[in-house]
C-alpha cells in the first residue's frame, strides 16, 4: 500500500505546528491485514514497522507516521514516541512546535508519531 502525500490531511498552523486533519480519509485506504512499513530513518537506519488492519502509514520528514482507527475513540488523539519508543508524557491534538521543529528539522529524536482516528470521521 502506498500512500501520496495529500495537502487536506496534514495542515500546517500559523504558528509552526502540525495539525492533523483525516477527515479527507476513506475507510478503503487502510489496511486490511497486516503489512510491513519499510522505513529509513534520518540517522539512515532502516527499520521494518507492522503495520496493522486499520492502520495507514506514511513517512513526513523520514518520521513514520501511523494512523489507527479505533470506534469508540471520540477525539483524534497524537502520540510522538521518541528513540527509545517511550510515548511522551501528553497525547495531543496537534503537535507543539518544539515537537515539530525536531521532525521538520530531521533531529532524530521523534521516532514514529501515532495518531488515533475516530472512525466516525471518516470520508463515507
């Protein structure tokens, strides 16, 4: 499964953060059995991630980032995990700039970035 880039489901706010918008999303474009995420990250390690059914990944700035769709989740709910895959102590509902600037300035300390997604959301 590959996923383009598309501008309508990750926004950019004024203030230098990165929001999160799935609402252009189908239910059809995640998985629907486990795959395998090949990534490369910026210390140039590679790096194998499953990828389970209702999940969809993408990388932004060689961050991998994981949508997972769950029903009972009533908010779209970010979790930044760092290099040793620990979850920083908030969830969030977009990422602070210090976070963002560490991805955007390919820093290597923001590992993966999990998004939970309510499936209600979801483009019909």
């Amino acid at each position: 499964m590959f996923l383009l880039f598309r501008a309508g489901e990750v926004n950019f706010a004024r203030e230098g953060t990165l929001r999160i918008n799935p609402q252009l999303l189908r239910r059809e474009e995640f998985a629907k059995q486990t795959r395998t995420f090949e990534v490369i990250h910026t210390d140039n390690s590679t790096e194998s991630i499953s990828i389970q059914a209702n999940e969809l990944a993408f990388t932004y700035c060689q961050v991998p980032f994981i949508y997972r769709l769950d029903k009972a989740a009533k908010v779209i709910k970010i979790e930044p995990r760092t290099v040793a895959d620990e979850t920083t102590s908030d969830s969030y509902t977009e990422l602070p700039e210090a976070i963002y600037q560490q991805i955007a300035l390919r820093k290597g300390q923001i590992r993966r970035v999990m998004i939970t997604i309510p499936e209600a959301i979801l483009l019909a």
